[in-house]
C-alpha cells in the first residue's frame, strides 16, 4: 500500500511538473519578448488556453484592447459560420427589362444584380472564373434570343448602398488590392494589376509597362521613382472610390522580381457592365452603355423593372470562401461576410450593422462587449480593439461547432501551428491552435501593438515555442 501511495505521488508530482514546465518556459519568453529593444515602448499581450477546458494557462495583458490587424479574421469567420451557415451560398442574378421582339432586339436593358459575392469573376475557384461568369452569361443571352439591345447593360449594386469602405480606414490603403471597397456587385475580387518597370538608376522614372486587364476609363497618373537595388516595393495606389483619376506614389526597387502592383476597382459594379458589354460588342450584339444602378440615380433615372430572369450564378459554398478569406487574408471578403452578417440577422447591410452583429452575437455567448471594439470585418483599421483573451474564447468556442473542421482548416500553417497572422503598421499578431506531441492542445494568441523596428515575427514565435 505504502508503495502505491508512493507511485500515486510521484505520478502528481510528475503530472504537476509537466503542467508547470510549460507555464515557466512560456513566462521566461513572454519576459524576453518584453524586455527586447524592439518593445521598449509597445503593448504586448498573450493568452494561452487548454483547448479542451477552456482553463486559462498563461495570460499577460490580455484585458487589454489592442489593434487586431488581420487576426480579426477569425472572429468574422466564426460569426460568418454561425450565422450564415458552412453551406450558404451567394447568388447573381443576370436578367432583362422590356421585351423581346421576333427579330432578336431587347427592348430594354441588361441587369446584372448583385446579391453580395465576394468571389463573382474571382481566379481562386474554377466555376468563378471571369471568362467563365462572362462565357456563361453570353449564352443565358443568346439563349434567351437575344441579338441586340436597345438599351444598356446595367450593373445593380443598390442592395448595399454607396458607402464601401469601412469607417476608419485610411487613405493610403483605399487605392490598393487590399483595401478594395465592397460592393453588392462585387468583380475579380475588386481589383485590377499595373505592371512597372524600374528606371536603370535609383530616382528615375519608374514606367508603366500595361494594365491588366486594360481600363480604357481610368487615368493613371505616375510618379513613382526607382528605389535602390534591394528595397523592393513602396509603390501605392492613391484612388477613392468611384473615382476615375489615380495617383500612383513611393518608390519601385531596382531588380524587384515582381511584376507589379495590385489596385482597387473604384466602381466593381461598372467595371463588370462594361466587360460584359465588352464581351457582347465583340460578339455583334450591341448596347448603348455600361452604367450602373448608382449612375442611374445620380441622373435622376430609376432602376428599371426586371422582366425576366435568365440566368444566376452561384458562389462557392461559405467553407471555401472562408478557406481563402483566411489562409490569405483577403480583406474584401471580411468585409463582404460583415454585411452579408447583418442581412441575415434582419438589418440593413451596412458595416455599422455588421459589426454590432457580431458584437450582440458573441455577447450571448458570454463574451464581453467592451472586449470587442470591432470597426471592420478584416482588421485592416488601426482603431479596431480586442482583447487576446476575448479572441482566445471565440476560438475555444469554436471547437463545439460542427463547422470547426472546416473552421480549422482555413488557418495557415505558421511556425508549425496552425496561426492566422496579422500584420499593419507596427502591429503583429497570432491567433490559433496547437497540439503537442503529447496531444495537448492549446489556443494561443499574442499580439503587440506599437513595437519599432522589423522581425518580430521572430520574436514572437519564440515566445509562442515554449508550447513546443
């Protein structure tokens, strides 16, 4: 008896080890994370939970608000799941007003009408595809027999109205691909490239090469210089939206291997007129014009009344968009999902509407309100706010969901966990799941705000190796 009393002990004293061995080695790490040069005047915080209890294990700060950048995402998503379901699907809908006469002419408009898919003409899904929307468009067209229009190809992007950029975002981000504003008539992810050549010595001309694809209804003004051998990419975009004029500023390295930059459509809901419009041109079935429900309006013209439906597209199913929106942080999504959120919930689709969804969601879950400042559905705000342990729990809770394999699956693959980074101006973050080789599973996420200096990335993952 006295021998088994003995191996019970050794056995908790053991156990008890082993829990604390981590506790101390993650302390130690948190304490040089803090102590280096580098966070001499950030915020930085940390929360680390038992993914099966929930039981904090170790937490720094982590009642601290701090700007989130992209690690927001994972909240989005799982509200996204939750309210919308892992198998919901947008839908596009291509239609005509007037009347079709024996000889082929419509006698009315085309109308694309927008439901809210972030993917429509994407190239990250085969049945998204630009030429594949567009091919199967066109023969919705002639199947309806239609030859000629009489009037104009309209794109309808009234169901989300015309503010598309999130409150707090800042200039210098609106002009590029990642700061693309939504539309309910989204086109190619709401973007389109420049292509850049840098000058033979650091100052001069940078050249523009082409644009892709051709954007005959935009004029780009250039001034970017070339940069040194090394420095890489400063180039932005300076372009509000529905504007027709952009700016291109900052410098553009010499011997960069990349072959441009990425900029935000101004109006997404044009630019998918004008390319079916395009398209029909090409094809001799003409039109008037490319114009839109907002264009309309702003003439004092009324959308027209829809006749008949020919065709609708359907997006892909939410778990594959989510699988995009997080593994490569696809801002447009987030704030697509935000208002898509707020629809489904009953309220007008703004982002104001979607992110007080997504507060009042969680909250009867039992976190927090004044845990989450939420002024997007991406992170790209710098005035955004939440607490690592109120991110941590949104996480834990997921776990309970029948979508969370899907869920998990979208987080990218980062020092051998599953972390989705986020990253603006001096703010780094994680946010994810670890399992150890033993099989214990952790919720870690760490964040530091106001850091100098470059690599933290570095830094931060020693931190989050003491889980190793």
């Amino acid at each position: 008896m006295k021998i088994f009393k003995l191996q019970l002990l050794l056995l908790v004293f053991a156990t008890q080890c082993y829990a604390q061995f981590p506790i101390a080695k993650i302390e130690q790490a948190y304490q040089s994370l803090v102590n280096d040069e580098q966070a001499k005047y950030a915020i930085t915080s940390l929360c680390v939970l038992d993914a099966q209890s929930g039981k904090v294990i170790f937490a720094k700060n982590e009642n601290i608000g701090l700007a989130t950048a992209s690690t927001l995402k994972t909240i989005t998503s799982a509200t996204a799941f939750s309210v919308l379901g892992k198998d919901f699907k947008y839908q596009t809908t291509l239609a005509y007003s007037g009347k079709i006469t024996a000889d082929g002419t419509l006698q009315g408009d085309l109308i694309i009408i927008g439901g809210g898919d972030p993917t429509l003409g994407s190239w990250r899904y085969e049945q998204t595809k630009e030429n594949v929307i567009l091919n199967q468009w066109v023969s919705a067209i002639k199947n309806a027999g239609i030859k000629k229009i009489e009037g104009a190809v309209i794109g309808d992007d009234s169901l989300w109205g015309t503010q598309t950029m999130p409150e707090g975002w800042i200039w210098q981000d609106m002009g590029n691909y990642y700061g693309a504003g939504n539309s309910s008539l989204a086109w190619r992810e709401n973007q389109f490239d420049i292509h850049l050549k840098p000058g033979g010595s650091v100052g001069a001309d940078v050249s523009i090469q082409k644009t892709v694809p051709a954007m005959p209804y935009l004029k780009v003004i250039n001034e970017l210089k070339t940069g040194s051998s090394g420095s890489g990419d400063n180039a932005y975009a300076y372009l509000p939206p529905f504007g027709n004029l952009a700016y291109l500023r900052g410098t553009w390295g010499i011997g960069i291997s990349k072959t441009g930059i990425s900029l935000a459509l101004p109006d997404p809901a044009f630019d998918a007129a004008y390319r079916l419009q395009d398209t029909l041109s090409r094809l001799n079935i003409t039109s008037t014009a490319a114009t839109t429900a907002r264009r309309l309006g702003l003439d004092g013209k009324t959308l027209p009344t829809i006749t008949q439906t020919i065709a609708t597209v359907n997006s892909p199913a939410l778990s594959e968009i989510v699988y995009w929106f997080n593994k490569k942080s696809v801002n447009l999504y987030g704030e697509q999902l935000l208002r898509t959120i707020a629809w489904k919930l009953g309220k007008a689709p703004s982002t104001r509407n979607g992110t007080s969804s997504v507060i009042n969601f969680w909250s009867t879950k039992g976190i927090d309100k004044n845990t989450l400042n939420i002024l997007d559905g991406s992170g790209l705000s710098p005035g955004t706010r939440v607490t690592t342990l109120a991110m941590a729990s949104i996480l834990f809770q997921a776990q309970k969901e029948d979508w969370f394999a899907a869920y998990y699956n979208s987080f990218p693959d980062n020092n051998g966990m599953k972390l989705k980074s986020g990253s603006i101006n001096d703010v780094s973050a994680y946010a994810g799941y670890y399992t150890d080789t033993q099989g214990n599973r952790y919720i870690a996420v760490i964040n530091i705000n106001n850091y100098n200096g470059s690599g933290i990335s570095k830094k931060l993952f020693k931190v989050l190796d003491a889980l190793k």
